[in-house]
C-alpha cells in the first residue's frame, strides 16, 4: 500500500501529521495568550528599515492548523476524484504552492512580505480555475485573477502611503494624516479578495475549477484572505470614524445578494458558492459591529462545514455522470448514505441548527446585531438573510437528496472509496465539535456577558424554521424549470453583478485601446513619430538625387567652362 502512494496522498499525510503536530502548540498559545515574533531586518533606506517579520500567535497557528487541516482532507479527497487525471502531479504542486501562499500570509504581519503571499494566492487560483483548458474555464479565471489584481494593486498603494510611518508592522500602525487612504486601500483589497460587493461575481465563476480546488478555496484560503487582513488591521481600522458603518452596509448587502442569488440558482456548485460569499458577508458584519475574534471563531467553524460541503457535493457529481444540476438529481439519500449524512450535518451546521459548529458561532453574531446599537433596517436584512439560508438549503436538499429520482435509472452509486469516506468523516467530526472545541478555546472574545430578552434569544430559531417553511412551500411542489422573467434574471445574476463584471468592462478597454491604436499609434505617431522622420528623410534624399540626377550635364558644362576660362587666363597672362 505504502509502497505506490499517490502525490495527492503523499501530501495529504504532510499535511495531516503537520496540522496534527502543531495542534497543541495552537492550544498552548491560545491558553497562555502568548506571542513569538521575530524579526529580520534587510536593509534601511532614510528612515524606513525593509524587515521581514514572522509571528507565532494564536491567530496565525489557529489558521494555519485549520488550512491545513481542510487541505489535507481535501487532498486526500483528490486521491480518489482526480485519480484518472494524467497531470496528478501537477495539481498536488499548484494546492501545495496555494496551501504554502496562504501559510505566508497568516505568519506574516508585515505588509511588503504579506505580499508574498496575497500575490501567490492570485497566481495560483489563475493556474487552479482554468485547470481544466477551455474557453468557459478561461474567462471564469480571467474574470478571478482581473477582480483580484484590484485587490493587489491598493495593497502596493497601501505600502507607498505608509512610508510616512517608517515601518510597515501591521501591529503597530497609527493615525496619522493620510490614513484614511490607507484604512480605504486596505478595505477594497480585502473586499475584492472576499468578493463583497461590487467585486462578487468573480466568486460563482471561480466554480470552473476542479471540485476539491472549490473545497479549498471557499472554505478557509483565498476568499477568506481579505477577512484575515482586516482581522489584523482592525485595531487601525476601527479608529476612522464611518469604517465600521461602510463595512457593515457592504456586508449586509452582499449577504442579502448571495442568499436571494442562491435561491434561484441551479447549479449544485454554485449553490454552494453563493452559500460562501452570504457566510463571508456575515463575517464582514461581525467585523463591522467590532467583534474581530467572533468573525474569526465563524471563519473557522465555517471553513469545516464548507469544505464538507464541497466534498460531498463533488462526490455526488462524481457519481452523477459530472452532472451538476440540481434539477436533474433525487432519491440520493437511498444510494450514498454516509454522503448524505455528512452533507446534511454540512447543511444544518450552515443554517445554524442547535449544538452543530455553525450555531455556535453564527447564533453568537446575531445576538450581538440584536444587542448591539445597529440600524433596525440593516437588523432586519440581517435575519432576512438569515432565512434565505435555511431556505437554499433546504431547497438544495429537496431536489437533490429527498426528491423524486429525475436521473438516470440505470446508474447507481456506491460508497466504496476509502479515501473519500475517511475524507468527509473527518470532516463531518469536525463541523459536529469543532463549534464547542472553538468556543472554548475563544472565551476569552468577549468577557462582559450581555443579557437578551427570550424573544430575542429564539428569534435566530424561529427565522430559521421560518426560512424552512417557506422553502417548502415555495419548492416542494415544483421543482421545473419556469420562463426566465425580469426577475428571476436579476436574482440569478447576482443583481445584474455577473454581466456587468464581464462583457461591459472588457467592451470598453478594448474599445479605448482599438481607438488609441488607432489614432495614435497608427495616425499622429505616423507623422510625428519615427516613421514620420523617416519619410520626411526620404523624401528629401530623393529630391536631393533628382536634383543631382538631373543637373548632371550643366554641372558637367560649367566645369569644362570654368577650366576653359581659367586656362585662357593662365595663356594671356604669360
């Protein structure tokens, strides 16, 4: 067995054994509150010394053991669902390369050095989405990587604004003349990273790479980046009056978007990745409602039932002729039980069930939007969106696993891969304890208890329930495909966000570029530029050569008549 292991496996024990070795390290700073930071100083230029900072806190050694936790789940996975794919090698370096960038980031606190990172985690989920070479994979990855380098270009503006500080230690920032650039810089990139709006529509099209590549990066690597930095900004942040409010429009928003979006949404993939940007706006709520450690805690707990998730929707589109519409699926809970199980605890960890990891922390943050002094209208599109969850997943859940059998009857599903069952076991223990363990580990978030009435203690409870009923009144009768209207358009395309992103963007730098090439490179530089000097040089040659050309015999003449005349001239004077 040991002897012909798979790269993907091979990784995958890396990473299992490293997240397993690091466990009680985590465990022991999380306890002790204790940080190692060390610093290496490159060079110093005037006043601002190049150094590249590595941190050891509970933060950076919580994540990186989460990432790499999920990663090697994930690449375990793979062993099984990409086994017949010939560049096997190929793909286990890009999720390493993806695994390493995001390590880089949680471990460094400097910002040119963060760069590594964030510039990596870009590169290589280019090189994971369009995985698969062709046209739709293209343009999904071109669209990622364009809404990305937005992201990475406000960083390197980040960096110029802060040499006035003379370091670029994110621990230690403070408010000086221009950090409101700076607070806004740092927030669009982390808002293009996390796909707020109105950088979101790259996030559903990232869905053409492979499944387990999905799994990584919708549950704890590139999307949740941008919600990592501002977690380490947010000391800094949170001194600029109005970022908080901003913050907390945008997110909401944006959760509002992806749960209305999911519910029209057909694709199995997609579902689930509108699922993670409305799970991302609530963590950019509990940002905005200053509970950084709490959008961590519901990062963490969120990274296990999502890449759950995934998993097992990739095994039911393994198993369905890599088929992904959910219309088209049924009566599954019959044929794979163990992945229905695991996608149900994934689902119900999602809506915030009772005592699952997703309740733990999500039930949590809307107490604190009920408690704290929020707008009522942004409290009320909160639980708004509260419902639409449960009622997308009990949707999902409807059509594919309890629903009629609508696919094909000759096909059956079998569990008998030791790889992808020990894969979604392990993450199904995880999403059922990993809230409880978590909250244990994070007491220490928020030390002043605060008191609800009962009516507002249950209302997540009733929301949810709410959500579900409304589902199945909405669902349950029909699950065919009705006439596009207005509407419906408006919804499935993320409110117009999807095309707006693509074609019209594209359509004007082609067209600003075609007029440029045109009337510049190919009109004034054409007279102007070399090639004009050029043609003036000829032309003036060529005259010069008919002039030349044509004068020959006077100039022929007038010099026989000259030495005539100066000959005559020498004879008279003798």
């Amino acid at each position: 067995m040991f002897t012909n292991l798979k790269s993907s496996s091979i990784s995958s024990m890396f990473l299992l054994v490293y997240s397993v070795l690091v466990f009680p390290f985590t465990v022991n700073f999380m306890l002790n509150n204790s940080s190692i930071l060390l610093e290496w100083e490159i060079m110093q230029i005037s006043s601002s010394s190049m150094t590249f900072i590595f941190i050891l806190d509970p933060i950076s050694l919580s994540f990186s053991n989460t990432v790499c936790l999920i990663s090697g789940c994930v690449m375990m996975f793979s062993s099984s669902y990409m086994s017949h794919d010939p560049f096997l090698k190929r793909f286990t370096w890009l999720v390493m390369l993806f695994v390493m960038s995001m390590n880089l980031l949680v471990f460094i606190p400097s910002l040119p050095a963060l760069l590594l990172g964030w510039d990596g985690l870009g590169i290589v989920s280019f090189a994971l989405v369009i995985y698969y070479q062709n046209m739709k994979s293209l343009g999904a990855g071109m669209l990622t990587v364009l809404a990305n380098r937005v992201g990475d270009v406000m960083i390197l503006i980040s960096i110029g604004l802060l040499v006035l500080q003379g370091h670029w230690f994110i621990m230690q920032m403070w408010d000086f003349h221009l950090s409101m650039w700076v607070v806004l810089t740092i927030t669009i990139a982390a808002m293009t990273k996390s796909a707020q709006i109105p950088f979101s529509s790259w996030l559903p099209a990232a869905m053409a790479a492979p499944t387990p590549v999905s799994a990584l990066v919708h549950s704890s690597t590139l999307v949740t980046a941008g919600i990592f930095l501002l977690i380490r900004f947010f000391p800094f942040l949170s001194t600029l009056q109005g970022f908080k409010s901003c913050l907390l429009f945008i997110s909401v928003l944006t959760l509002l978007m992806a749960g209305i979006g999911a519910n029209y949404e057909n694709d199995l993939k997609k579902v689930i990745a509108l699922s993670t940007l409305s799970q991302l706006g609530v963590m950019m709520m509990s940002l905005a409602m200053g509970a950084p450690l709490l959008a961590l805690f519901h990062l963490y707990t969120h990274a296990l039932f999502k890449a759950l998730l995934f998993l097992c929707a990739g095994t039911i589109i393994h198993n369905s002729s890599n088929n992904q519409d959910i219309r088209t699926m049924g009566k599954i809970s019959n044929q794979a039980p163990l992945t229905i199980a695991c996608m149900n605890i994934a689902n119900l960890s999602l809506c915030g069930a009772p005592f699952l990891s997703g309740f733990y922390s999500k039930d949590l943050i809307l107490e604190i939007a009920l408690f704290s002094p929020t707008n009522s209208l942004m409290v009320l599109l909160i639980f708004l969106a509260t419902g639409m969850t449960a009622a997308y997943s009990l949707r999902l859940s409807f059509s594919s696993l309890w629903g009629a059998m609508k696919n094909t009857a000759f096909h059956s599903k079998q569990e008998l891969d030791p790889y992808i069952n020990s894969s979604t076991t392990v993450l199904a223990l995880a999403a059922i304890i990993g809230g409880f363990m978590f909250q244990n580990l994070f007491l220490s978030f928020n030390p002043t208890p605060f008191i609800l009435p009962f009516s507002y203690k249950m209302l997540t409870m009733i929301v949810i329930t709410l959500g579900f009923f409304l589902a199945m009144n909405l669902w349950m009768s029909d699950f065919k495909e009705k006439e596009m209207n207005k509407y419906k358009f408006f919804f499935s395309t993320m409110w117009f966000l999807a095309p707006i992103s693509a074609q019209p963007l594209t359509k004007m730098s082609m067209k600003l570029g075609t007029n440029m090439m045109k009337s510049i490179d190919q009109g004034w530089l054409e007279i102007l530029g070399g090639q004009g000097v050029l043609t003036m040089v000829n032309e003036l040659t060529i005259t010069n050569q008919k002039v030349q050309m044509k004068s020959f015999n006077f100039f022929i003449s007038l010099m026989l008549t000259i030495s005539i005349f100066i000959l005559l001239m020498i004879l008279a004077s003798s």
